[in-house]
C-alpha cells in the first residue's frame, strides 16, 4: 500500500519535473529561439519594414509579444485584470516605433515580464496544477506555457524577419 509521504514525494518530485520543463520552454533554446538573442542587435532601423511575404514589422510582433505576454501574466496575479480588446488591443497602431526608446522600452518590458514568468515558474510555493483561485478553469501551468508557445512562434517570425532584413541589406 502507498504511504501518503510517498504519494507526497511522488507529487513533489513530478511538479519539480513539471517546473523544470516549463522553465526549458521560457527561456527557449533546443528548438527554440532564446528572446534576449533575437532581440539583441535586432536592426532596429528595419523596424518599421514589411519585407515582401511578411504580414508584420518587427515593431508589431514585439509589441504583440510584449503587450500579450503581459496580459497573461496579469491575467494569472490579479483577479480583476481586463485584457486588452482582441484583436486590435494587442498590436501596436503602427507598424513603426516612436523612436529608438521606444523599441528600447518594450524589448526591457516584455524580458521583464517575462523574467516574472520564470520567477513564477521556479516558485515551489505555487502549485502550477492548482485550478487559480480567479479563474478555475486554470492553472499556472497552462498559463506560463500559453506563454512559452505564443513567444516562441513569434520570435520565430521575428528571427525570420531579421533574417530577411539582414540578407535584404547585404
């Protein structure tokens, strides 16, 4: 017979499993883009282009990151949390950054959000398979890899565009 410290450690060990993988899907890597290496020396003067075959600017896609990322994360920490009208609260009105700080201030806010999710992610106190007081029909779980999955198809369409704008001005 099964002794509940048993079922308990079994538990345990099997949401540190579940941590572990939802930390490696975060943070990308293996099949995945990393977003700090996406982001990082992006040509951010291309920023505002739509090269022939892509539907969005850089600017749109990290600002579409950064703007539902965080509607996820505020989603899963307050109750009373509005998400932004879909689809327009979720894209920047124009393809073009203000300017240089404002590509500059949405790349700090989405890794800063995004840095909140793996501190969630790594928090032993939070049961990632327990239904969200606000929301019963989810968990931190599925929240956190919501926003691994959306972050990493869109930073592989950034990674495509920078790769296009590259070898466009080569």
């Amino acid at each position: 017979m099964k002794t509940p410290t048993n079922d308990a450690a079994r538990r345990a060990r099997a949401l540190d499993a579940l941590r572990s993988h939802a930390l490696a899907m975060l943070d990308g890597g293996g099949a995945h883009a990393r977003a700090r290496d996406v982001l990082r020396g992006f040509p951010r003067r291309d920023a505002g282009l739509r090269p022939p075959g892509f539907a969005h600017s850089a600017w749109e896609l990290l600002e579409h990151l950064r703007i539902a990322q965080h509607d996820l994360l505020c989603f899963g920490l307050e109750p009373g949390f509005r998400s932004p009208k879909w689809p327009q609260g979720y894209w920047p009105p124009s393809p073009t950054p203000a300017s240089a700080a404002a590509w500059h201030a949405s790349a700090r806010a989405f890794l800063a959000d995004l840095q909140a999710c793996t501190r969630l992610a790594r928090d032993r106190r939070i049961d990632l398979l327990a239904p969200l007081a606000h929301a019963p029909d989810t968990t931190w779980l599925y929240q956190l890899m919501l926003v691994a999955d959306h972050n990493a198809y869109h930073l592989g369409q950034l990674m495509q565009l920078r790769r296009a704008l590259e070898s466009r001005a080569s």
